[in-house]
C-alpha cells in the first residue's frame, strides 16, 4: 500500500476509535424519572420510547462523531463495526452483537433505529455487517467464530420475521420502512402521511428486506458446513427471497417498482382505489436491490444442491409466474452459484445509468440522485402544490428531517461501498465476459471487477492529495489544503458535495466514512471470503 493510503488509512480508523463514547440508558428508569426531582408528567408513559422498557443499555459504543452525533444508529453503527474489524475485530464483534442482545432487541425482533425513536426502521445491514467482520476475522486471525456467527444468526432472523409481520402489512411481500436512513432521498416525507392520500411502496424497503434474508442465506451456508441442520432454516429463507423478489417485480397493484420506459427502479403510490403511479426519480434507491444478490461457491455441494431442489419445487408450483421471478441466475462462468433479484440484463440496464458522467458518475464516486434532475426536476403537484426533487449536490436546499443531511446529489460513502461489494458478487458469477461502462472511460466497456476498482479508487481518492496538490474533501479552503500544520489532518465527513468532493454534514462522522480504509487496503474487492 503507498505511504499516503497508508496516512489515510490509519487516520479513518483512529478517529473512528476516537468516536467511542459511554452510553447509559435505561428506558423504565427514564420514564420514571430522576428520585430527587419532580415526578414526570404521566403522558411521558405514552410517549417516546415508551414501547420500549426493557432497553438498558451501559455500555460503550461507537457513536457516529462523538462530538456533533453523540448518539447511536443501528445502520451507521453496522458500518462501523466493518470497518474496526480491520484493527479490532473482538470488539468489532461485541459491537454487533450490541443492539441485538435482550437488553436492546425488542421482544418482538425489532432493532432499536437511533436514540429519539427506537421503533423508526434503519436499513437492516446488521446481518451483512455480521457477515463482514466474520470474514475480516478469519482473514486476520486463521480462525473462523463460528459462535459469534451463530449468536448473530438466532437475532437476525428474529429481525427479519419482525419484518416480515410488521413492515409487510398487507402479506405482499412489499415492505415499507418509512425513514429508513435516507432522510431527504424520496419527494415525500417517508416518515409522514402522504399529502395525496394513499400509500408510498418504497422500492428500498422491499429491496433491503430481500437483501436481509440473502445475507441470512450466506450465513446459514457457512454455519452448515459444521451443522448440517441450519440447512433446514435454507428452505425458509429461499422461499422468503422468492416471495420479495416477486414482490419487486410486480410492485403495488400492477404497477412494477421496475419501469419499462426508464429501465430503473422507482418508488410507487397506490391509491385508495387500487389505481398506481410510479415516481420517476432517479436517485439512489435503484441500486439497493442489487446488494440482495449472494454467489456460492459451486464447492459448497450440500448447499447449492438444496437451493436447487428448492427452486425447483418453486418452479412447479409456481410456473405461471416463474418466467418473470427468478432468484436463481443462469449462465455464469461454472464457479458459482449465485441467487439475486436483479437480473443480469437489468444489472445493465442500471449501471448504465449509474456510470453515466452525465447522471450518477461524479468524479468522486456515485451521487445520491441523478445528475439529470438538475435541469429537469421532479414534480409532483398536490392541491396546488408542488413538491419537487432536484439535484443538490452540497447542502440540503429544504427542511425535511431538519435540513442537515442531503441525499439529493451528494456522494454517500456506505451506498457507494455496498455498490463496489454488489459488483464483486456479480463478478464472481459473471466472469469478465459480462462488460459495462468504464468509470474511467465512458466510451468503453470493462468487466464487473475493474469497474468496481476503478469505483473505489474514486472514492478513497477524496482524501488523497491529487495531481494539482489538492484533497478533493478539504473543498476550496485553501488554508486547511496548503498550511503545513493543517494540510495532512484529514476530516473524514458524513457526506461529500456530488461535484466537486468537498465534506459536507458533521466533518468528523469518521463513522461510517472509515469504511473507506477498507477501500484503500483493498481497492474494489472487498469479497473478504476470498481476499
């Protein structure tokens, strides 16, 4: 590794240390209230967190930036953990398994969001985080834990059946999630009632569902290879990830979360009358459904030959629709088996959107929302009203969620890393004879894994100094970028301006950022079973 990714490297974890924070909080108590202080008023008891009474918690977690997000949230703090297992995996592991013990997971399976309202939904990465930092482990200590893994598996699929119950209200198999971390991504408010009546199905929240149970899948392989029976859990989680990948490809009603006129993903508002309409943005959300894709070694002989007997049962007792839904790939290039719910063809359709300059490409890696808004935003008109989605590339330009964080235009380094994981286990199917667009060169066309190291060498170039001398991330501030004291301490921020790479939001959430380490120790393969 060069001396200056090495910098790099080392600075993204320490301040991730440095992040640590002392965190004590016991709901039942705080409902109660202080003994030597007034009793609290009685509605406290229906208010926030008030569903949740056995959460205590004393411990110490690694808070987003302990100075400006002196707070937990479940997806940032996955993202943490992949990245401390670099230098710690014992407490990476313990990190985990935090929010997943009895003390923390509600009864009923869900993960408590962050500390304002445990019952919002965070994207459910717990389990690929887990996933993560097994690999990481094994690869630093020759010796595969397989107890934490086990531990791990027990509170996520209690995680996905409270999913599966709750966030699928109508048995579709269409999730919807609310917030579900991408604050300001959608033309609603996600955690409010919509203002044209009617429901909005989140193609995010039915893909991270089927992303949930595919990693569940890749867990319950590796947990069999010593205990054959988890395979009889496989069964459940095939049918499970038929059942989302149906619903992502009929949608709400009979109208797809994939549009055949714009060839992507898109949300969807169904009526009360049962009529649909897809909302044609392009933002990031598109990209989700490919993190719900797995390749199996071919070696993996028990495993790849119930996931065949599975699907084939599912192709006899569903052969109407087994055409359009299929989780199984075919063709490959013979070393792995690989279950997705975007198909090749439709892996194309969007990168070549995704790795367009004109639209999602920024030197600096992907944008939260497409290039191509800015001259022709999205409208929506309510009542005489219109809301609208634009391309914003540095702060947010509207209130929603408190106006300071924007996922519309800038670059987000968690989507962009499980982008570059998603094109690895493409790769690993596919072999280099499936092309696609070059990052480096827009005219030409390059196989799965040198896009998806071309990718991270844009994103871990944000703290490297570049030809003209300059850390894209320092942005225009021409004193902290030359004066020798201040040049080479690095902020790592919590997101970076969609043009021109500068940190924007908190300038030291070296939280989840610090995955970005792995980025500049391996480059675009993060398959970490492999590396």
């Amino acid at each position: 590794m060069p001396s200056a990714d090495r910098t790099q490297r080392i600075r993204a974890l320490a301040g991730l240390l440095w992040c640590k924070q002392f965190y004590n909080y016991r709901v039942r108590r705080w409902l109660k209230g202080d003994p030597a202080q007034p009793v609290p008023p009685a509605q406290r008891w229906a208010g926030r967190n008030s569903d949740w009474q056995h959460f205590a918690l004393t411990d110490v977690i690694l808070m987003p930036d302990a100075w400006e997000y002196p707070w937990f949230a479940a997806w940032d703090l996955a993202f943490h953990c992949v990245a401390l297992a670099l230098i710690d995996p014992d407490l990476a592991k313990q990190q985990v398994l935090l929010l997943l013990q009895s003390t923390a997971q509600h009864p009923h399976g869900q993960i408590p969001a962050y500390e304002w309202a445990f019952g919002d939904a965070n994207p459910p990465v717990h389990a690929w985080a887990a996933w993560q930092v097994y690999q990481l482990d094994r690869m630093r200590t020759g010796v595969a834990d397989r107890e934490f893994l086990a531990a791990v598996y027990r509170s996520a699929s209690l995680h996905a059946m409270w999913w599966l119950n709750q966030k699928d209200d109508r048995n579709r198999g269409v999730f919807g999630g609310g917030f579900l971390g991408m604050d300001n991504i959608g033309v609603f408010d996600r955690a409010q009632p919509l203002p044209v009546g009617g429901s909005l199905v989140q193609v995010d929240g039915t893909a991270w569902m089927a992303a949930l149970i595919m990693h569940l899948l890749e867990i319950t392989v590796e947990l069999s290879r010593d205990e054959p029976g988890y395979l009889q859990m496989f069964g459940r989680w095939v049918w499970d990830a038929w059942l989302v990948a149906n619903a992502l490809e009929k949608g709400a009603g009979q109208v797809s979360f994939w549009n055949d006129r714009t060839d992507f993903y898109h949300d969807v508002i169904e009526m009360a009358d049962g009529t649909c309409q897809s909302l044609e943005v392009f933002s990031l959300q598109a990209i989700v459904p490919l993190f719900a894709g797995i390749a199996i070694p071919l070696a993996s002989t028990d495993a790849v030959a119930t996931v065949n007997r599975l699907l084939d049962e599912l192709r006899c007792a569903y052969e109407h629709t087994d055409r359009d839904v299929r989780i199984r790939l075919d063709g490959g290039d013979g070393t792995h088996l690989m279950l997705a719910v975007v198909r090749p063809e439709r892996l194309a359709d969007i990168l070549d959107r995704i790795l367009d300059p004109e639209q999602f490409l920024s030197p600096h890696g992907v944008r939260s929302l497409s290039l191509w808004h800015r001259e022709h935003p999205f409208v929506y008109a309510v009542d005489g009203d219109d809301h609208s989605v634009s391309y914003t590339p540095a702060e947010s330009s509207t209130r929603m969620f408190g106006g300071n964080s924007n996922w519309r235009g800038p670059v987000w380094m968690p989507m962009n890393f499980l982008l570059v994981q998603a094109l690895n286990a493409y790769a690993c199917f596919l072999g280099d004879s499936f092309s696609i667009p070059d990052p480096a060169d827009p005219a030409g066309r390059v196989p799965l894994a040198v896009a998806a190291d071309r990718l991270a060498r844009r994103l871990s170039g944000l703290f490297v100094r570049g030809p003209d001398g300059r850390r894209p991330v320092l942005g225009d501030n021409d004193y902290f970028q030359n004066d020798p004291h201040w040049r080479d301490l690095i902020p790592f921020h919590e997101y970076f301006d969609g043009d021109t790479g500068r940190g924007l939001g908190a300038s030291h959430q070296t939280g989840w950022t610090a995955t970005v380490a792995l980025l500049l120790q391996f480059r675009g393969d993060l398959r970490f079973d492999r590396s």
